[in-house]
C-alpha cells in the first residue's frame, strides 16, 4: 500500500507540473501572438508608404530643371476614426534660379497654406496614385499664388509616408 500511495504523490507532482508548463507556455503563446498583432502586423487599410520622385522629368525633356527642396511636414489627417499622419518632402521645379529668394522670403506663408491644405485631407484622399497628383497640382498652385517674379513648373514628392 505504501508504494501505491508514493505512486499517487508522484503522479499528481507530475501532472501538477504538466498543468503548470501547460499554462506557462499557453500564458507565452498568447502574450506573443498579442505582441505580433499589437506591434507588427499593420491594421487593416493602413500602409506604410515611401515612394522616390512620384513623377520624374522626362530625360531628353525641353524643360530645364532648377530643384528647391522644401522642410519637411508632418501633418495629421482629418481621419474621424483613426489617428493618421502625413509626412511629405516637397522639391520644387522652378522656372528661374532668381526665384528662390522670392520663395525663401515667403516660405512662412507658403509653408501655412501648404500645412492648411494637406490638413484638410483624408487618408483616402492622399494615398492612391490619383490623390497624389491631385495633391501635387494642388500644392503647385498654392505655391504660385504667391509669386510675382516666376512660377514653379513642377512639384515632387521625394518622401511620402502615410500611416
């Protein structure tokens, strides 16, 4: 009898233990499934999106090329379910070199209307091909709105991050 009963304490030590590995690597499993989820896999509709030169000059193209980078913007988007932002870089064409001290001297103003306008749009609105040359003619008529001595002939996009 005394070495059935130290058979029974045995097995239940032992599927004692078996119950708490169980539960330990269950416990492991779920906490990395939720990390996976929570930190790595994108919700759903939202991408990360970096693109070059959305639209390039044309080799063998008439028009001269004279690039003015912009800063950088960071916006949010007017997304009613969800926090999205907008981070653009901005290079523009211009059709005289002379023009750049006339944008440099009216960048605070350029640079408010820009902010309002991309603002004002959704994450829909920004993130297909369409949008993204709406957005860069939008932004090409903003910019020469507030230019007397030339215009911007072209707009580029050399970031474009979505999320």
């Amino acid at each position: 009898m005394a070495a059935k009963e130290a058979e029974e304490k045995k097995e239940k030590k032992s599927s004692k233990k078996l119950v708490l590995i169980l539960i330990v690597l269950l416990l492991l499993g779920g906490g990395g499934a939720f990390g996976y989820i929570k930190f790595f896999k994108a919700k759903k509709g939202e991408k990360k999106e970096k693109a070059e030169v959305v639209a390039p000059v044309r080799q063998g193209s008439s028009e001269k090329l004279i690039p003015m980078p912009l800063n950088p913007y960071l916006v949010n988007l007017i997304d009613p379910d969800t926090r999205r932002y907008l981070k653009i870089r901005i290079v523009l064409n211009l059709s005289d070199k002379k023009l750049e001290k006339e944008i440099t001297d009216k960048l605070p103003s350029i640079s408010d209307a820009i902010i309002m306008f991309l603002t004002s749009k959704t994450y829909d609105e920004v993130i297909s091909p369409m949008g993204k040359r709406k957005l860069k003619n939008e932004i090409l008529k903003i910019v020469n709105k507030h230019l007397q001595t030339g215009r911007v002939t072209q707009v580029f996009f050399t970031e474009f991050l979505v999320q």
